[in-house]
C-alpha cells in the first residue's frame, strides 16, 4: 500500500514534470515561433520594399518617354521571385502603365493611392502583401509601382517549425 | 432656302439642280475646314510631347564638365523655322536641369550653337544638314532633329513618329565623339540605337 502510494505519488510528480516542462517547452516554441513569425514579415515587408524600388528607379525613362513595353520588361524580371503574384506602375497622374503577372494576365490591380506626402506604404490584404512606392526622379514623383506577393514563404516556414517544435517536443517528453 | 408643303410632300422652293454643287462645296470646306482644326491639335500635341522629351533627355545626358560649367543656364536651342511656337513656354518654363535654369533660344546659324546643350535642328534645314553638322562637330551640343535620315547622316536623336507616338533613335557614336555620354536608360527606350 505504502509502495503502491510512493509508485503513484512518484508518477503524479512526474506526470505534473512533463505536464510543466512540457508547457513550458510549448510557451517558449510559442514564443519562437511568433517573434519568427514577426522577423519574417519584416523581412519580406523589406525585401519587396527593396524590389519596388529597383523595379521603380529602372522604369524612370519608360515613364518620362512614354514607353510601356520598356517598363513592362523591366517589371518581368520580377518573375525570377515566384513569391510576386503581380506587379504593375501607374502614371503619376494615376494611370495603369504597366503590369506584370506570372501567368501573363494584363489586369492592371486596383489599390488604394499612396496615403499623401508618403513615399512607400504596405499592407497585408487577403493572403498578400503589397507594397507600393512612389518613383521619384530627381525630386519630382514620375509614377508609382505597386508589387503584391503572396505569404506562402511565411506559412511554409511556420510549418516547418510546427513540425520541427512537435518532432522535438515529442522527443523530449518520451 | 424655306420648305413648302404640296400634295403632302415637303419640297424644297430654293432647292435647285444648281444648287446640289454648292452644297458639295459647303460640305468639302466644312471637312477640309475640321481636318484642319484637328491637324493643328495633334500638331500641336506632337510638338509638346517632343518639347518635353527634349527637356527630359538633359536628364539621361552627361556634358564634359567645362561646357556645363562655361554658362549660368541650361540652353535648348532651336535651329531654323521654329515649330514649338509657344509650347517651350507651357512645358519646360521654369523648370531646371542639373541645377541651372532652362533657356529657350532661338538661332539662326550653326556657329550661334556654341552655348547650347542641346540643339533642335528644324526639318526645314535638311538641306543644309551636312554643313551644320560640320560646324557642330568640335561643340558638345546634343542635336535633335525630326527630320528623316537625322541620324543616319550623322546627327544624334531622331524622333520618329510610330503608331502616333513619339518616339526616337539614337546614333550612339556622334554622341561620343563629341564628349557626351547617353545613359543606358535612355538607350533602352531608344527604338534603335545606331553605332556609326
């Protein structure tokens, strides 16, 4: 009797052990994983901040000399990111310029104006993240580019660390 | 010219065999009167859009430092039958390049183009084409012109109208040989780019 109530007393502990280290290794994966999850969308804010950029300053003189095609060109090296589900410039008085999609569709995206005096703006909008940036040619806003990518990069991610965190927590608990 | 009505039919009491030819002429001065009106619209049209390429191409073109630094103000010259008129004055007025003023002149000779950085050569000069570009041949002055053949016979951008847009090419090595350097920029929205 006093054994059986020392064996269950001794798997009480160390069921309350696992519960507690098992919480414990839960919180800090949680932890992780959402400050990953932050860095992550920071990273692609920047990266496509960065792209919207080059995409923008080597469309200047497609913008100024009214060639389309030359910026259309310039938009589909963006096809060397599979993450970028569609681009497009417009004008400065607001006008589709130029678009690019990885399948080839034309539709030109229809996105709120840059809020005023901003120079670049992004949101998170149904699955995508779009950053818009205003093309400034010395010191006069010549147009503006809009590139819209999905957050597939995001959510594999998480799932690998979902898997890695379960794998290692299954691992440490048996 | 009234209408009367007889035996339920409206006639025309003025309206006369003879008449029929003025009606024709009426009509043919009336479309010849419309056409006119909208060629000078996209003429004029045209005119602003080169005014502003012109103006737009000082930003894709690098100067050897002593022909920037020899004038207070950035000069687009004109060579021989102006046909800007006032469009200059709308589109580039008071606007600056590489920090100096823009100025609009108008002049008669190649030899007057010393101060210029760039030079739009009329199409009423073609004739005399060759002996411009004789005389600009040691100024670094980017030359411009409409005219067919511009660049072909030595001169630097050439607008060229395609499917009713502006466009224009460039003759890459009479830009070097005078010292200027063309932006890859440029060069990319050039419909050709000749060497030589």
């Amino acid at each position: 009797m006093l054994i059986g109530s020392g064996a269950s007393i001794t798997k009480r502990l160390t069921r309350m052990n696992v519960l507690v280290s098992g919480a414990a290794l839960l919180m800090a994966c949680a932890a992780f994983v959402t400050y990953d999850w932050i860095t992550s969308r920071e990273a692609m804010v920047h990266n496509l901040s960065i792209q919207a950029q080059i995409a923008g300053s080597n469309s200047v003189s497609a913008l100024l000399f009214n060639d389309p095609q030359s910026a259309e060109n310039t938009l589909s090296a963006l096809k060397a990111a599979p993450n970028i589900v569609s681009a497009c410039i417009y004008t400065a008085e607001g006008l589709a310029f130029a678009s690019y999609s990885p399948n080839g569709s034309r539709e030109a995206l229809t996105l709120p104006a840059l809020p005023l005096g901003q120079l670049e703006h992004h949101w998170f909008q149904d699955g995508h993240l779009v950053v818009a940036r205003k093309i400034v040619f010395e010191g006069k806003p010549t147009g503006t580019v809009y590139i819209r990518s999905d957050l597939q990069e995001i959510s594999h991610r998480l799932k690998r660390y979902a898997a890695i965190a379960a794998a290692g927590i299954s691992s440490a608990l048996n | 010219m009234r209408a009367h009505r007889s035996s339920g039919i409206y006639r025309c009491t003025g309206c006369s065999r003879g008449s029929f030819p003025q009606l024709v002429a009426l009509a043919a001065l009336s479309v010849f009167i419309l056409t006119s009106i909208l060629h000078a619209q996209s003429a004029h049209t045209e005119y602003q859009v080169k005014a502003a390429y012109l103006y737009n191409f000082a930003k894709f073109v690098e100067w050897p430092p002593e022909v920037m630094s020899s004038d207070s103000s950035f000069n687009i010259c004109v060579l021989g039958r102006d046909p800007f008129d006032s469009t200059f004055q709308t589109t580039i007025a008071g606007e600056s390049i590489k920090g100096k003023n823009v100025l609009v002149k108008r002049i008669p000779r190649a030899q007057d183009a010393s101060g210029c950085q760039i030079l739009f050569i009329s199409s009423f000069e073609e004739a005399r084409l060759k002996d411009i570009l004789d005389v600009l041949d040691k100024m670094s002055v980017l030359t411009v012109s409409d005219m067919p053949q511009f660049t072909r016979r030595g001169g630097m951008i050439q607008f060229v109208t395609e499917a009713n847009r502006v466009r224009f090419e460039v003759n890459l090595t009479s830009a070097e040989r005078t010292g200027l350097t063309l932006s890859s920029q440029l060069l990319k929205v050039a419909i050709g780019v000749r060497r030589g």
